[in-house]
C-alpha cells in the first residue's frame, strides 16, 4: 500500500467517527457518498440478529413446517414483503430526507403527526423487546445478578453510536457481518451435533395450506417493519444512484440478509434438541456460552441503533412541525436518541413475564397499522407525484402545498386499518373472518390493497 493510499483509508477510518449535523434536512449533494456495495452490506449487517433466529424458531414449532417447506416460507415471505420495503428505500437517494419527513407530503404537516407518532412507538416497543431478550439470554448463560446490566451498557452503546450519527453506524453495521455468519453457522453445527444430526420431521414433508400462509407472513410483516426508516439509511447515496440500483440492492441484502439467520433458526428448531442454544455450546468449552452471548448481545445492539438513531429522527420530525423555524443539529439528535434509549430501557426493566407478551402482542397490532400508511406512501409517490416533491413546502408549518391535513389520504388510512380488523389474528384479538380462516392473519394483504386503490382512485379524481 504507497502513503496515498494509506492516507485514503485513515481519512476514511475518521470520517466514519466524524459527528453527522444533518438530521431531518436534505442532505446536499456534496456530503452524500457510499456506493451499492455498502447499501448491501448494511441491509445484509442489520438482519444478522437474534431476534431473526428466534423468529426462525416460530417456523417449526408454531407454524409446524419441515426445514425445506420453511426455507421456501422464509425466502418468499421475505421476497414479497421485501418489495414493498425496498420501494421505500428507493426514494432515498431521490430525495436525500428522512422517510418521515417524506410522509408530509401524503399526509399535511398536521395530518403525518399520528403516523410519526405510531412509528416512534414502533421504535421503542421493538427496542424494548430487543433488551427483553439480552435480559433472559444473560439470565441463561451467568445467571439473575446481573439481568439488568446489558440494558444500561445497551444504553450506552447505542447512546453513543446515535450522537456520532449515520457513518459510524453503517461501519458498525457492515463490521459486524464475518462475525454473525460465523457464530451462527458454528451454532447449526452444534445443535446439529447435539441431535446426532436427526430433524424432527422429514425434510419436505408438505404442510398444510394454512400452516404456510402463516409462515408466508412471518417474512413479510418483518420486511415491511423497515419500511418506515429503510430510505433513512438510503438518503446519503449519491442521487446518481439511482431508485432502481437502491431498490435492487436493498431488496436483495434485506432478503437474503433476513433468510441467513432465520434458516439457521428454523433448523435449530428442526433438530427437536430440547436445551437452549448455550446448552448445545456448552459441551465444547465452559468459555463458549459466554463468547455465544457476546455476539447475541452485539447483534441486538446492531438493531437498537439502526431504530434508535431512526426513532431519534423521527423524533425531531415530531417536534419541527411545531417549532418550523427550529433546525435540529447533531446535539440535538443525540439528545433525542439517549432520551428513548432511557425510555425503553425503563419499560424493560418495569415489564416482565406476561406483560412482555403483551407488548409483543401490541408490536404487532402497531405493525397492522403500517400496511395502509405503506400502500399510501408508494402510491403517492411513484403512480401520483412520480417522484416529484416539493421539498421546502415539507419543512413548513403550514404544509405548503400540500397542507396541514390531506383528508382523503387521512380517510384512506382511517378505511385501511378498519378494513383490517376482521383479518387480524394475534394474541390480543382475533376477527371473525381470521377464525373462518383457521387463524391466518391476511389482514396485510387487505391493508395494502384497500387503502392503495382507494388512494389511487381519489388522487386521479382531484388531478
């Protein structure tokens, strides 16, 4: 390497600890960078987690699938919902502004705020989960003095990462990959060994209708879940990126990052071994529990900051509509990012057992409401406005041209998540029409579907 090209890397290494200032304002042109490759490598980092794993586990054990009909689940869930995601992710490097503040532009300044409000709730519940699981996986492995400790180094951490900002966060990201796909593949081995290598049931042995309708949606709830900030990590690209190269590239990384670990997941439930994963480490070296929790815990700080640093900006999108004038600086994202990790660690330390389940029941009625705002959004942009917005009327307290309130967008969210409730099926409430369907929860389909069309038929009525 000559000292140029040394020079390039070490101002590289400190560019990425460099403090972000720009929050929820266009990012110009001269400050964008990054290429395909590091999109791809940041939609393939963010997926590598425990909770895919865990999530992996729900294939066989509660939606009954072989390990070959649960890779054909977990690929085709994750490919369809993975286009409603990555269509999100397009607008990025268009627009160079956070997802939320984009959302002015369907909603009115006034109107978006419950949508910002949902999502930030999102955020947090999400987060608060994430710690949930580092509290019970420190509990497995050392034992209930110290369950509370990973939440507040937790804190910390993703505290940390959010002030320096975007940079340092995509490099975290990205860094964390090698070591994801080692442990877990090493894991698969080890359940693998631990089960004398046996599955459960035969590898392709069909399932029934239902059971893969439900597995189905796993993968495409858990994609359009990044739908409300995946263009938040596209807004730095170069505009000559282009929507189709971000759409590709976050599509292909979110899916095939997302399918890695919840295989690894759905073999680990396959095997019928009846310990926990720190039981199936536990025969090769004392040490290997610990080091397995280390990367878990990494791989739950790794998601926090990504809906962290988001929720922060979404945050700030909240309180800018009431103070237009304000600009948010870095400080300001900081201080926003370390209040919700303090938020979210307070209701994980108050909440246990039952009230858990509670919580996750509440994630997902929230991420019921997310199909209308998404069917909305991608029908605004690329089939009414195609792309084109006027970026300063989005930072006006009036809305500009597009208002405080748009009321049709308004009522065709309203009509898209009631359309929704006969079709809901979780632990909370169960619709009569999701009963008649033996429990599958298509109330997504609905709430992209009715909203979308609707939304579409009012546009080309007013244009």
């Amino acid at each position: 390497m000559n000292p140029s090209q040394k020079k390039t890397v070490q101002e590289t290494t400190l560019s990425a600890f460099t403090v972000e200032n720009e929050t929820i304002f266009p990012v110009p042109e001269d400050r964008r960078h990054g290429n395909a490759w590091s999109l791809l490598m940041v939609w393939i980092g963010a997926n590598q987690n425990i909770m895919a794993i865990m999530t992996g586990l729900l294939y066989p054990n509660i939606c009954h699938l072989s390990l070959g009909w649960s890779l054909l689940a977990i690929l085709s869930g994750n490919l369809l919902g993975g286009v409603f995601m990555a269509l999100h992710a397009a607008q990025g490097p268009h627009l160079g502004i956070p997802q939320m503040q984009q959302t002015r532009g369907q909603f009115g300044s006034s109107g978006s705020l419950l949508i910002i409000a949902i999502i930030i709730l999102m955020y947090v519940g999400f987060t608060s989960t994430f710690f949930a699981i580092s509290r019970e996986q420190i509990v497995q492995v050392f034992g209930t003095s110290v369950s509370q400790l990973p939440i507040w180094i937790s804190v910390i951490v993703i505290g940390s990462l959010c002030a320096i900002g975007h940079d340092v966060i995509e490099r975290f990201i990205s860094g964390f990959i090698p070591v994801a796909a080692i442990t877990f593949v090493l894991l698969a081995f080890a359940y693998m060994s631990a089960s004398g290598g046996h599955l459960a049931q035969p590898i392709w042995q069909p399932p029934p209708p239902h059971d893969f309708l439900t597995a189905l949606s796993l993968g495409v709830l858990w994609q359009i879940a990044y739908a409300p900030y995946v263009s938040d990590y596209t807004r730095y690209l170069p505009s000559a990126t282009g929507e189709r190269t971000a759409f590709l590239v976050c599509l292909t990384g979110s899916v095939i990052g997302t399918a890695f670990p919840t295989f690894i997941g759905s073999y680990i439930g396959s095997t019928g071994f009846a310990g926990n994963m720190y039981d199936a480490v536990r025969p090769y070296s004392p040490l290997l529990p610990m080091a397995l929790f280390a990367v878990m815990m990494v791989s739950t700080l790794v998601s926090c900051t990504m809906q962290i640093y988001c929720a922060a900006l979404s945050s700030l999108t909240f309180l800018q509509t009431f103070r237009p004038n304000w600009t948010p600086t870095g400080k300001s994202r900081a201080l926003s990012a370390l209040m919700l990790c303090l938020c979210c660690a307070v209701i994980t330390i108050n909440l246990n057992g039952s009230v858990l389940e509670i919580l996750d029941n509440v994630i997902a009625l929230l991420l019921a409401v997310l199909s209308p705002w998404t069917a909305i959004n991608l029908v605004d942009y690329y089939l009414v406005r195609h792309g084109t917005y006027d970026i300063p009327s989005l930072f006006r307290h009036d809305g500009g041209i597009y208002g405080r309130a748009n009321r049709p967008a308004l009522l065709c969210y309203a009509i898209g998540v009631l359309v929704q409730i006969p079709f809901l099926s979780n632990g909370l409430y169960t619709g009569p029409l999701a009963r008649a369907l033996g429990g599958i929860d298509v109330s997504w389909i609905i709430g992209i579907l009715v909203p979308g069309g609707l939304y579409l038929a009012l546009s080309r009525n007013r244009h």
